[in-house]
C-alpha cells in the first residue's frame, strides 16, 4: 500500500513546462555567464569589462584568486569553487604565481600576478557586512542579497540599512524596479549624484502612484520656475522609468511643501542640448555646473541608493566630472559596457547568434544528406510519433506517466527498428 501511495505522490510535469523549464535554466547560465562556452581561457582577452569569474577555494584557500568559467571547468573540475557571478576590469589569474605548482590547462603561460585585479571578501566564500556565506548552512531560509554597483558586495536586505525591505523599490509583484544600488558605504563617494534630477532615482510602486494622484491638485498650483509644462514634465518622468530630457538640469529637485503637494526648485542654468542632458558623450560643457572636485555635495547621512532604469544615460560627461569620477574611482559609471543591464542584453544577443548558427547546421546537415538518409530519418520521426501516439491512446489518463513508461515507449521503438 506504501508504494502505491509513493507512485501516486510522484511529480508530473508536461513535456512543454519541462522543455520550457530547460530554456529558462539555459537562459538564466547564458546571462550569468554572459554567453561564455566555457571552452576557451579569457586571459588572452586581458582585463574584461565584465565577466564570470569563480574562486577556487581548494587551490587558493586565501581567496586572492579568481578564475574565468572555461579554467572553472577544465582546471579546477571537482574542487571547492565559489561562484561570483560577474566582476568588472578582471583578468583570469588560473595558473599564476597565487597557484604555486599548479598549471592553467588551457593558457599555461600566463604572467606571475594581474596587479589591476581587485579582490573582496567575496573570494573567500563570505558575503554582506555580517560575512556569512551563501548559501548559509546555519540559516533556516536563505534570505536574497543585493549587490552593490560600486563595491560589487552582495550585502542581505536587512543589512543596507533601512528599517523595512518594504522601503526597497518594488512593483506590487515583487520585482525590482531598480537597475543599480549602491550600499550605504559606497554611498559617500556618489553624493554628486543627488545634483542629478530625481528621475535618476527608483521609486515605490506605492510613491508612484501617489505622485500620478497629486498630478491633479499640480494642474492649478503654479511652479517655482514659472512654468507649468516644466512641472508636468517633472510628474510624467516619475510614471515611467525613462528619462525625460526636457527636464531641469541636474541643479532642479522635486521636493515636498509638507501638505502633499509637489514643487519645483530649479537653478537659472538649463541644459544647452538634449544630448547634454542624456549624456551621450564627452563634453566641454557641464550639465551640473558645479566644481565637483572643489566642492562635493556631502550627505547628512550615508545612506542605501536605489537607481532607475538608463540612469547611467543621464550622467555628465564633461572633461571636469569624468576627471572626478576617476579620482574617486568610479570612472567605470560613466561606461555604459560597465552595467549589468547591457552585460545580460549582450548575453541575449550571443544567444540569439548561437542558437541562429545551431540552426543553420542542423538545416546544412540535412541539406548534405542524400535522398535514402533524409528518408530514413523521416521515416524515424514518422515511427516515433506512432509509437507516442500508440502508447498515449492504450494508457490510463487517470495515471501519471512514470520514468518507466518512457523508458518502455523507446524499447518498444528499439525492438520495431532491429525487426526492420
């Protein structure tokens, strides 16, 4: 009786939510490993913009090391490797001097150390401002991290610093509505960032929806800069994630006259362009016409940074603030190449490219083939969807298919063929 209640409580699944189920796993590797095979070592590519990279505890126990997806593979098959998901300006150090005797496989001559490599805690296995490591075998549910942009740390929600995750930006099913954050540490270094106009900024569903209610009671209040259609748009960009150029320049911030009414304080210095505002490339102009080296904005409290979708789009690129970002060392914001968003956007398209070429071998395979073969594989086909067929119209449809019955259905096809 036991086994019939254990055969009864056997998973099912569809042939179409498993093969779907297959294609979401292969697109979820695909944009972590940014649609690297893993057959080839990326040292030769030298410092990449941004790649998987893993550390091999067994091999460097120090966590001073980190390899590319191929040597995790083909050198390090079967030891304590960490996943790391994507670093940024990383070279593949597999086989170097951190590895004493021990050979890359696939490119052994490699230089004795990548100095421009930058390791954090991360490599040895530990995580957030707690440094527990994930998965954590002491907690009872593994809680979702979020990584830093600047710092590339993975920290847990109830370690950014707010007082509620609900304070995380989020639409009502839960996803993000962010496309960076930036700890509360790394938050010093980007004060500029507050010069910028508040679409750069990812909101709550809930604020965005409050902020569409105000737009009525906006229609009769006039704007601290004298114009309506100014403050329309400033409300509009707070609907959707894009940026809207014809906003104020970095100088403007929409703020809160403490009775639920949004208003507009905004310098005289509007952007000259459009292409200023959206930063599209180097410029003698300042969008944000402060001296940021002379004098920083400084927050009153470091605190978590949740920014919209394209924000990078909107950043200065004048001489002056790219000189800034470079001294404080964060002069890879201004690369749009440098985001997550365009990493998984180029893993899509490598993808795509592969899965066109998987193609078109499979149509010249068949394309070479003469007229008996190209038969005897249509006649294969044809016997395979009978034999399913068969098998589908003598089974029980009150019962679930087991492993056993498949296994039976291409004995029964094996025997018809060896027969013929």
């Amino acid at each position: 009786m036991a086994d019939v209640f254990e055969e009864e409580a056997e998973p099912t699944v569809s042939i179409h939510e498993y093969l779907k189920g297959v294609e979401e796993q292969e697109l979820e590797a695909d944009l972590v490993l940014g649609g690297d095979d893993g057959k080839e070592c990326t040292y030769t590519k030298g410092y990449m913009k941004r790649q998987a990279i893993f550390s091999c505890l067994t091999c460097t126990p120090e966590g001073n090391a980190g390899v590319c997806t191929a040597c995790s593979l083909s050198c390090h098959d079967g030891h304590e490797i960490v996943e790391l998901w994507t670093k940024r300006n990383f070279r593949c150090d597999c086989g170097n001097s951190k590895f004493g005797e021990v050979f890359c496989k696939l490119f052994p001559n490699k230089e004795v150390e990548n100095v421009d490599n930058a390791y954090n805690h991360n490599f040895k296995g530990s995580y957030c401002t707690c440094g527990r490591p994930y998965p954590d075998p002491e907690a009872e549910e593994q809680v979702e991290m979020i990584q830093c942009c600047i710092c590339e740390d993975w920290l847990h929600e109830e370690h950014i610093g707010l007082e509620s995750s609900d304070e995380i930006p989020r639409d009502e099913e839960g996803e993000p509505l962010y496309e960076d954050f930036i700890c509360p540490v790394c938050s010093e270094a980007c004060s500029f960032l507050t010069l910028y106009p508040q679409t750069i900024w990812a909101v709550k569903q809930h604020d965005v929806t409050n902020a569409t209610k105000d737009k009525n009671v906006l229609e009769d209040v006039p704007s601290a800069c004298g114009s309506s259609e100014k403050l329309e748009n400033v409300i509009s960009s707070l609907e959707s994630p894009k940026v809207n150029c014809l906003l104020p320049t970095a100088t403007s911030e929409v703020v809160s006259n403490g009775k639920g009414i949004l208003a507009v304080e905004t310098s005289e210095k509007e952007p000259d362009s459009i292409e200023q505002i959206q930063g599209s490339g180097p410029s003698t102009v300042c969008v944000l016409g402060v001296d940021l080296v002379g004098a920083p904005p400084a927050l009153e409290k470091t605190k978590p940074m949740f920014l919209s979708k394209n924000w990078r789009d909107v950043l200065c690129r004048c001489d002056k603030c790219a000189n800034f970002c470079t001294q404080k060392g964060i002069g890879f914001l201004l690369d749009k190449e440098d985001s997550i968003a365009e990493y998984e956007k180029m893993a899509k398209q490598k993808r795509e490219e592969k899965l066109q070429q998987q193609e078109g071998v499979e149509l010249n395979f068949l394309n070479n083939l003469g007229h008996v073969e190209k038969m005897e594989i249509l006649n294969g086909i044809t016997d395979m969807k009978n034999e399913i067929h068969t098998f589908l119209e003598s089974f029980d449809a009150s019962k679930p298919i087991t492993s056993e019955d498949v296994h039976q259905v291409f004995e029964n096809l094996a025997k018809k063929r060896r027969r013929m």
